[in-house]
C-alpha cells in the first residue's frame, strides 16, 4: 500500500533535465522553456503551467492553478543537458529540425549554443535509418552503462543541479519482446556484461538512471524500463519511472473520440488510420522493425478503451489499421488522416472522418515540461517505481502487472487530479454531487 507523504520535501535549488536524443523535441522544449522564462512567450500544452485544480464542492468555487497548489520547481530553476548521435548544439540541431521559426530561435541562439550533447550509446541494429558519428566507445554494455552514470554525475557536478529528472526522446528502436534476462536484476546485470542483444541502448540509459537515484519517463515506445530487473531497480533506489511514448497527435486523437463512442454506445465497424511525417522520426519508422514498435503502442489504445470482451455487439472484431509513411517534404508538421466506420440505432452505418494536421514536437515539448516537473514532485513525495497517475501523457501507459492499463483520457486527468489532491489531503472529487440535493 503506498502511504500519503506526511510532508513532501521543497523544490530547492536547480532541477537537471536530462535527454538522451536531443533533436526536434528536445530543442523545442528546451528553446520554449527559454522563451517562456523570458516572458516572451506562453506555455499553451503544460498542465502544469496553465491547468487549474477544483478542490472540495463546487459551491466553494476553490480552483487554484496547479502549480500554485503542489510544489513544483519553478522554469526558472531548471537547467538542461543530454546526449545525441550527433555532436551539433541544440541551436544547431534546432535550425535543422525546422519546428520553429527563425525569429523565435534568434531570441535565444546564445542560449541554444552554448548546450552541447554529451556522446550517446548507439547501435545500428536497434535503429536502422540513422547512423550516429558522435559515439561512445566500451568494452562491453556494462562498461558504457558506467559512462552513462558517470555522465550523469558529472552534470550534476557542474550544473550544480540538486535534483535530476532523465527523459527518453531518442528514437523509436526495433521491436523487442520482454526475454528472460530482464526478469531480475541479477541476470540484467550479467547480460550487460556480456553484451547481449536483448538490451537496447535505451536500457542503458534507464538503468544508469536508475542507479544514479534519477526518476526516468520513457517518451517513446521502446521497451525500456518496461521490464521486472529495471522496475525492482527503481524500487530498490526509491525512484519513480514513467512511460511510455509521448501521446500528441493522432493517438490523442483516439483517446478523446473513442470514450465519447463507448459513452453513448455507438458501434465500431472499423478505425483506419494513416500519417504521413518527415522528421527524424519518421525516417526512422521507415524501417518496418522500428514501425512495429509504435504500432504496437498505437494499437493497443482502442481495445482497452472499448472493451471488446464487455460490448461484443458494438466492438467485437472491430478492424483497426494504422499505417505511417515518411514523407520527407513534410518535415515536422506530422498529418493523420482516420477513416471511422460506426454504426447506431438499428445498426445503421455513419463515418467520422478526422484530419489532423499537427506539429509533433510542438505537442511533445509540454508533455515534457510536464513530466520533468511531476516527476520531480513524486521523488519529493518518496513515491517510487511506476506512476500510473502519469498516464495522461502517454499511448502505452505502464502499470502493475496485474491491471490493464487505462487508455481513457478523462479519466486519466481524473487519476492525475485526484494524485495530486491525495498528495496534499485534500478530499477526492467523485463527482457524485449527491451533497447538493440532500
């Protein structure tokens, strides 16, 4: 049972943010913070920066804005650092990503300049598309995940951060299956040392994370910290993790639209849908063994949300297709067209048909604002290992091993609000409201 911290610990001092992959979302996050330090622009996207919290009934019209009723770290406070493939500065990589204009970047180009990765654990076997020149050297995994740490110490040294907080935006690595190596700590460990394929370069990073006491959100959909040897790591470091992959566009779209269909009951024939990008990450879901990973997690949304098994009238053996294509002329501006074939009363067929065009890492940065500060709040709070009530940022939200994970976006906000009122004693809002008519 996890018990509510009596107190929870202040956010003193400088907040280290940490990006193994600093490309468009990293730089766009990074570059947004900065502006908005600077009271040059708004932090449209972050809970944390704009959302409000109802507390207790609503004829006491009690609504403070979140980061006024949990202590986060403030902007100002935090200080960045990561690494990448490639050894450009986060101006440089920014300028290429073309998410933002030139005028935004301008503003904060000496900013920008002076953040320069760190070399990065990279191996082509897990992302095919890209081929990385500012590489680490060892041995063996075991002597790279000693560099990672050691990385990490070093930032902390000369950052004069006191706190950390690790978030994965590298790419999308090819599909892995959980294999008996990852059961314990032990065996993860031994395999390091001998260099087996079943630990992806994203592994290393979550386990010097977690031996560093860091807190580790996984924004993409690699297996990562998904495993039993990482999460009884983060429990026994005391540590809370997160994941995974960011949920911005089209998924985002499914978890608002599907619960309004399974609200009011309206039957799924089938959901097609297709995205065209042209990014980093797009080049890199080209290769099928890497697509396969995000299909997993693009997939897994409706099935949990609708409920199949409980309503096999309207959702049994519903087709659900999701194809993305690279598109490099499209650059970061990510398009999602969704095709949905419904049927109501009398079984009567109707179509949604939804086109999105999105900007992927303008809807990646806030979530990682977000994440960054929430995650910081739990180590404060001494919660550790998996926090579901983050599962508002995410298509494939982890939880115990026993739960199905809770795809609904409503009532994702819901746990995420009710966390954050149970943390400060504040009653739970059920929105029974029955106090009213009594």
């Amino acid at each position: 049972m996890i018990r509510r911290p009596a107190k929870i610990a202040p956010p003193k001092g400088k907040l280290g943010v940490l990006t193994p992959g600093m490309g468009a979302v990293t730089t766009t996050f990074i570059a947004g913070v900065e502006l908005i330090r600077r009271g040059q622009a708004a932090p449209i996207g972050s809970l944390t920066q704009m959302g409000t919290i109802r507390l207790g009934k609503r004829t006491e019209h009690r609504s403070p804005a979140i980061k006024d009723f949990v202590p986060l770290a403030k902007l100002d406070d935090l200080v960045f650092g990561g690494w990448d493939i490639f050894p450009d500065d986060a101006y440089q990589t920014a300028r290429k990503a073309g998410v933002l204009s030139a005028e935004h970047l301008e503003r904060v180009k000496p900013f920008l300049s002076s953040i320069r990765p760190m070399k990065a654990v990279f191996d082509r076997r897990y992302v095919r598309r890209l081929d990385g020149t500012y590489l680490k050297r060892g041995s063996s995994k075991w002597d790279l995940a000693q560099q990672l740490q050691e990385d990490i110490e070093k930032f902390r040294a000369t950052s004069g951060a006191k706190r950390l907080v690790m978030i994965w935006c590298g790419s999308t690595e090819v599909y892995m299956k959980p294999h008996r190596l990852h059961r314990d700590l032990a065996s993860f460990e031994k395999a390091l040392k001998q260099n087996h394929e079943a630990i992806p370069p994203s592994m290393l990073y979550a386990y010097a994370a977690l031996r560093c006491g860091v807190p580790f959100a996984n924004g993409a959909p690699n297996l990562t910290v998904d495993i039993p040897a990482l999460q009884d790591l983060a429990q026994e470091k005391r540590v809370p993790v997160a994941g995974k992959d960011f949920k911005t566009g089209q998924t985002l779209m499914k978890t608002i639209i599907a619960p309004g269909l399974k609200s009011r009951l309206i039957g799924l024939h089938g959901w097609f849908s297709t995205n065209i990008l042209g990014n980093r990450d797009g080049e890199v879901l080209d290769d099928p063994e890497s697509f396969k990973t995000k299909e997993e997690s693009k997939l897994g949304v409706l099935e949990y949300i609708l409920q199949p098994k409980l309503y096999p009238e309207l959702y049994g053996g519903f087709s659900h297709v999701v194809r993305i294509n690279y598109y490099p002329p499209r650059g970061d501006n990510k398009e999602g067209w969704d095709n949905i074939d419904i049927f109501g009363w009398l079984r009567y067929p109707m179509q949604l048909k939804i086109n999105f065009l999105c900007r992927d890492s303008i809807l990646a940065a806030p979530l990682v604002l977000d994440l960054v500060l929430f995650l910081d709040l739990a180590q404060r709070a001494g919660l550790r290992g998996i926090q579901e009530w983050l599962s508002f940022y995410f298509k494939s939200p982890m939880c115990a091993p026993a739960l199905y994970p809770e795809h609904d976006l409503f009532i994702q906000l819901m746990k995420l609000k009710n966390t954050l009122r149970w943390l400060r004693g504040e009653r739970l809002i059920t929105h029974l409201g029955t106090e009213y008519y009594d």
